[in-house]
C-alpha cells in the first residue's frame, strides 16, 4: 500500500482538498483534475506543491489508484477513462473509511454545524493528542500514528453511510438538499442507518427533536441546556468577547470553560467536543486553554475589518437555520453596529422550499440586500426569483450584481454579512475594491 499513488477526480472540491492534503502528510504521490477558475480550496494544495490539472483522460496513467468525487458520473471523461483503463477506483467516502478504520475516529453529521465542529475539535483534540483531521473547508491534516482522527459526515445523497466511526457528533437533523431528500422523514432515516453504524457512542444536540427519535444500540450522549442534557451548559454568559459556562455532565461538575465563538452554536459546538474529551479521559484543563485559542475554519464567520465603521463578515450560511445563526453571531459581537445581511440565494429548488423562511429570518437583519440566485449544474432554471423574495421582506433594499456594489458605499457604523455557498466572494472583491477606491 504504501507504493500507492492517489489521483484525484475533482480535487478542489472541499472535502477532497483536505482528503488529498491527509494523504500527501503520509508519505504518498498525489496530483488530481478539476475546473480552471479559482476556487479556494486549491491554495493549500498548492502549497503542499500537489498538481492539479483541467479535465484531461490524457491525464491518467497506469499504476495510479483513482479517487472518484461523488459528483462525478460514469460518462464524465477521466472517469471513463479510468474505467476502461481498467485502473482501480475508489470513491471518496471508501478511501475515508481507510482513516476511520486505523484510529480512535469522531464524524461529525448534521444538517448544519458539520463544519464548525469538526474544526474545533480538530484543534482541541489536536493541541492535546496526535490528532488527523477532514474538515469540509478544504483543509485536513495526516498524522503519523494519530491516535484520534475526526472528520465530517455529510448526509447529501446518503454519503455518510459509508462510514463506521467509533463515535459520532450529530448537530442536527433538518430538512435540506430537497433535490434528494423527500421530507425531514426521508433525512431522519438516513441519520437513523449512520446512528446504526457508529461503534462506541453518540453525542447529539437535545433540543433537536428529530435526533431524540433515533434508536440506537450504543449509548447516546444529549447535550444542551436543558436539565434532560447529559452535558449540559449552564450560567451561560455571552459577550462580545464570546462566552463562559459551567458544563455539568449529569450532576458532575466539570468546571468553567469560554469560547472564543459567537452565537448559541459556539457554546453547543464546545459542548460536544467537552464530551467527546471526556469519553476519551483527556486532561479538561488541557482541553479549557485549546478551546480559548480557537479562531474559527474558513468562510464561517469570517472577519475582516475594512474600515473603523465597517467589518466585512464573511459565511457558507445559505440555509435558513445557518443565516439566523450567523445573523445572531453578528448581533452578539457588534452590538452597536448595523446589521447588513448580503444573501445570495443557492439554487432554485432550496430557494423554492424555503422561501418564507429566508423572508422572515433574513428581515431580523437591519437592510437585506440579494444577488440572484446561484444555480448548479443540475438545475439552471426555476419558477423564483430573488426580486420574488425581496418582494416580500420589509427589510429589503435591491438586488445586486457586480455592476452595482456601489450601493454599499452609503453604509456606515456596519457589519455587512455576505452569506452564500456559491460564488458570493466576487461580490465582496468588489465591494472592498470599490471601497478603497
């Protein structure tokens, strides 16, 4: 196994950025394919000096093992390539159940939070134990002999399935992806195959009424603040400065912790990984200072000052929960500031499912501004609009494109918000460099 040299088809997506960065940290050839334009993914792998290369089946040679993206059909040219080629094939989620299976491993699964999560437990668990890390903002990390390995689980078409890790995080079950998924029943029963497959125990958000109805043959570990929460958070103080709570586990008591992070998911995310440090006899002082020093992973709640009176946020929110998340995070730290949401809309299906729920979450903002919607591959029209959703917001000021950023330039005393998983950063390039014009 160690003669292998990985090739990846599709590279820059997020989670296989960081699987082929782990693999590159062991000692193994890496290189792989994807589209020219830039994606942020690529800068750390190109700084681990991986090759990329455009779509070419010329690109394939024999002796590689190929890793496949899960978006990638049989017709997609270096698939088929591979395929005729007859060169060995493995998916993404197969070559992650090889890390899973070699350490004491944590997946993190969740409509919302996957990503956050994982990133601070990756550094908490990582500042005190050799620590291999997948976090799904292109980052991850191969450790020789790690004794942890903690990486997300993503539940779009199912994909978690493939795993069996000692021991999972569930932030949450919602309903999203409604281009796959049938209803949050359709979404629960997936979560339900995943819960039947971790090894050792469950860490789930209690206030989460889905996740209450799983079954499961491992104990599962609530956490919260309610008094039914087996790790429950309490005297919660939240400041600009972030938060401090006590953490009882049942009636223990298991000492004051603070975070650094914003918003009610900031004390919940520590919760979990204070869980999972105590199933696992970590030192909680140890795991106290590695939480105080955690500055975040990319595009959640990203922070740059561009002015005395402006902070420009950057965020992956683009489902309902995710933007009233980071809207309170917004509200938390700038208490004094205007709060601008810049929201561009991700593809018409979820658009269309949760159009009256992006109407009332994004009005909590003081000003709306919207782009038009961002459309996928698999589906380049609709029947809405985001002058539909603006329509109906009483926040609402106009629809931007690139051509008219300018409507920011009258903003002061702000925080403006762009949240979006599509392409919203040429909107913020834009706008900053208007702003220094």
């Amino acid at each position: 196994m160690a003669e292998t040299k990985y090739y990846f088809i599709g590279i820059k997506g997020s989670g296989m950025a960081s699987l082929a960065l782990i693999l590159h940290d062991q000692g193994y050839e890496v290189a792989g394919s994807d589209i020219t334009q830039y994606t942020f993914t690529q800068t750390p792998l190109e700084a681990a000096g991986i090759k990329m290369y455009p779509f070419d089946a010329a690109n394939l040679h024999e002796g590689w093992t190929i890793v496949r993206g899960n978006s990638f059909e049989d017709d997609q040219v270096e698939v088929a390539q591979a395929i005729a080629m007859g060169l060995d094939i493995k998916t993404y989620p197969e070559v992650v159940e090889q890390l899973v299976n070699e350490t004491t491993s944590i997946g993190v699964a969740g409509a919302h939070g996957k990503t956050s999560t994982t990133g601070l437990l990756a550094h908490v668990l990582g500042g005190v134990e050799p620590t291999a890390y997948l976090i799904g903002d292109g980052t991850g990390k191969g450790i020789k002999d790690a004794r942890f390995f903690t990486f997300e689980m993503d539940e779009y078409r199912r994909h978690f399935e493939d795993y069996t890790p000692d021991y999972a995080i569930m932030t949450n079950i919602d309903f999203d992806h409604p281009d796959y998924f049938t209803g949050i029943d359709d979404v629960r029963s997936a979560f339900q195959d995943v819960a039947n497959k971790v090894k050792k125990g469950i860490f789930a958000w209690g206030d989460d009424a889905q996740l209450r109805m799983l079954k499961t043959d491992v104990p599962m570990y609530f956490y919260g603040t309610s008094t039914d929460d087996d790790f429950r958070a309490t005297n919660i103080e939240r400041s600009p400065e972030g938060a401090k709570f006590d953490v009882y586990y049942h009636d223990e008591f298991l000492g004051n912790f603070a975070t650094p992070l914003f918003g009610e998911h900031g004390v919940l995310n520590s919760l979990a990984v204070i869980a999972v440090s105590y199933f696992e006899k970590l030192d909680l002082d140890l795991v106290k200072q590695e939480l105080l020093s955690f500055t975040g992973v990319k595009r959640r709640f990203a922070e740059t000052k561009l002015s005395d009176d402006i902070v420009l946020v950057d965020d992956y929110a683009h489902h309902p929960t995710e933007i009233k998340a980071t809207i309170d995070a917004a509200r938390q730290k700038y208490p004094n500031r205007e709060v601008v949401a810049i929201f561009q809309p991700h593809t018409f299906s979820r658009t269309q499912a949760y159009q009256d729920d992006y109407v009332d979450i994004l009005d909590k903002a003081d000003k709306v501004y919207l782009t038009e919607i961002f459309t996928s591959a698999r589906e380049t029209t609709g029947a809405i609009s985001s002058a539909d959703l603006g329509a109906r917001m009483n926040k609402f000021q106009g629809i931007l494109h690139e051509d008219s950023m300018d409507q920011l330039l009258d903003l002061h005393n702000a925080v403006l918000v762009f949240m979006g998983a599509g392409d919203l950063q040429k909107y913020e390039e834009k706008y900053k460099q208007l702003l220094n014009a």
